[in-house]
C-alpha cells in the first residue's frame, strides 16, 4: 500500500524508522524487515548509523533479497549542513552506497553553526543554547535542495518538523514543492489542523513517532505513550490487535505515512500486520477525542531552547 506523492513517486504507506538503532543490529534488523515486507526505511545524518544502514542495504541488494529499485529510501539534512547542501547529501550517499534517494528530508527548519560535512552536531553557545546560524536562510536552503532534484541525486525533497507557517511560506517560494511533511503526530498530538493544511495543499504528511515514542521517548524526555491509553487498549480488544496496531491503523486511515521504529523482530512483524482490518467511522472519531495536544519529542532537552515555543 502506498501514497502517490505530488511528483508521481509513490512512497510505501508503512515504514522502518532506524533512529536509535545501532551497530550489527541494523543489519539483521533491516534483513529481516525486508523480508517481512518492509520496503520503506527514514534514515537521518544525525542518526549517525548511515554506514551501518549501507551495509545492510548492500547485502540486500547483492544477495537478491530485493532490488534497489523496490525499496524507497529516506535520509535527512541536519541542521549543521544547511549551508552545505549538496556536500551533505553526497556525504550520505556515499555512507548509504546508494547513487540516488527517493526522498530527502531539511531535519528541521534551523540552521546552526557548521561543524564539518557528516559531522553532524548541535553546537551551544557559551550561554548553553544552540548556537543558531541566522545568515541562512530557509529559502536559501529549499533552493539548493531543489538542485539536487535537478542532479538527479534525489528524486523528492520535503520539510520535516515544519509547521502551517513554515510550510505555507515553502509553499511559496519554492520552485519544486515539498513532496513530504515529516512530523511527529500520534493519537495524543494530532495536529489535525498542520496534517489538513499540508493534506489540501498536495504535501504528503509523514508521522514520525506514531506510537508516542513509546519507551524510547519516556527514556529520553520523560514522555508518556497514548499506548498504555484505555480507548486504544478497549478497541486492540474489540479488534483482536495491539494498542499499537489500532494506533497504526489510524494513522494509515488518516492517510498518512507511519514509520513506527523497533528493534525486536516480533514487533516488527506485529507493525506490519495492519493491512488486514479497518476501523470504523465511529472508532475513528473515538481515537480522535483522545487527543492531548501532548508532544514527546523534546529537542530542547539538547539545544537549551524550545524551539516550538
């Protein structure tokens, strides 16, 4: 199942997030999604395992697993890179061994100071806040982008981590519009009025943590996942799924892209059952009352400033 995309692409409705994976890992963890069925995976400079990711989509590819051709492959620019474009993304090229991306992501709508080409950081000031670039601008960045769509190094491009302002003014000065919005969005942030807004205006919506986080956001943030929700514990049960399968499923019906991350086979396979049942109107409209206007990705906790504020 998948999304055409504003450019005629098509991007697989269900993927394979790898932030936080690490090491050998990867290898057994994207083999094995590749064979459950898997054919869309994000990847980010920042996640820093671009090479270990390379490794495992080479061995794919050389053993016939699939073709390089059948999978669709997302990397991101980090914030540090804005300046640096072209470099960047030829940086995570080389490290993904691949010749071109199907999709590649501006992480986030700031440019901070340059540290070096795949050196991706978020330098602090002396006063401990992100050290904010304020000689590049967004529109800058969007135009260099687009060049790399006109090399044929990528075949779209998209925003991730904007909002209904950042996107309408892309929207406006850009000559390729973005294809895709990743953003974090999940029954406890719904966001319906951004996903609407990119939805009407041609702009695919990509939810990045669709269960909530989960545990890795409770780790990290000290987030609470929608999972452990009773609404969503009552319907896995009318359902016969998991509270996370239900979560998916609304995603998907949303007509979003959802690319939940694991690292446990089980629940790799368990994410992609969702192909086989549909919630009704009615439990769709119970899943949307449930929500808490609540993010869990909580960038600030690094860069010393709440850049959503």
């Amino acid at each position: 199942m998948a999304i055409t995309l504003n450019n005629g692409f098509k991007m697989p409705i269900i993927g394979l997030g790898v932030w936080r994976m690490e090491g050998k890992e990867i290898k057994d963890l994207i083999l094995n999604s590749i064979k459950i069925g898997y054919r869309h995976f994000d990847c980010a400079a920042d996640y820093k395992n671009e090479a270990e990711v390379g490794e495992a989509l080479k061995e794919a590819f050389d053993s016939g697993l699939v073709k390089r051709e059948d999978l669709f492959i997302t990397t991101k620019l980090w914030n540090s890179d804005h300046g640096h474009v072209l470099e960047a993304c030829k940086d995570s090229l080389k490290k993904l061994q691949l010749t071109y991306l199907d999709l590649y992501l501006v992480h986030f709508p700031v440019a901070v100071r340059h540290t070096g080409v795949g050196n991706t950081s978020s330098p602090l000031g002396d006063d401990g806040v992100l050290d904010i670039d304020t000689t590049i601008s967004l529109e800058t960045t969007w135009h260099a982008m687009e060049d790399l769509v006109s090399s044929g190094l990528v075949r779209s491009i998209g925003i991730s981590n904007y909002d209904i302002f950042l996107t309408r003014d892309c929207l406006a000065y850009s000559k390729i519009k973005p294809a895709v919005n990743q953003i974090e969005t999940h029954p406890y942030f719904q966001r319906e009025s951004l996903v609407k807004f990119c939805q009407k205006h041609g702009i695919c919506v990509t939810a990045h943590t669709p269960l909530g986080g989960a545990a890795a956001n409770a780790e990290w943030f000290g987030s609470v996942s929608c999972l452990d929700d009773q609404v969503l514990k009552g319907l896995a049960e009318k359902y016969k799924k998991t509270a996370a399968q239900i979560a998916l499923r609304w995603g998907i019906q949303r007509n979003t892209v959802v690319i939940p991350k694991s690292s446990k086979l089980e629940r790799l396979k368990e994410n992609f059952q969702v192909f086989d049942f549909e919630l009704s109107k009615e439990d769709m409209k119970l899943i949307g009352n449930i929500d808490k206007t609540y993010r869990t990705n909580q960038p600030a906790v690094f860069w010393g400033i709440n850049l959503y504020a």
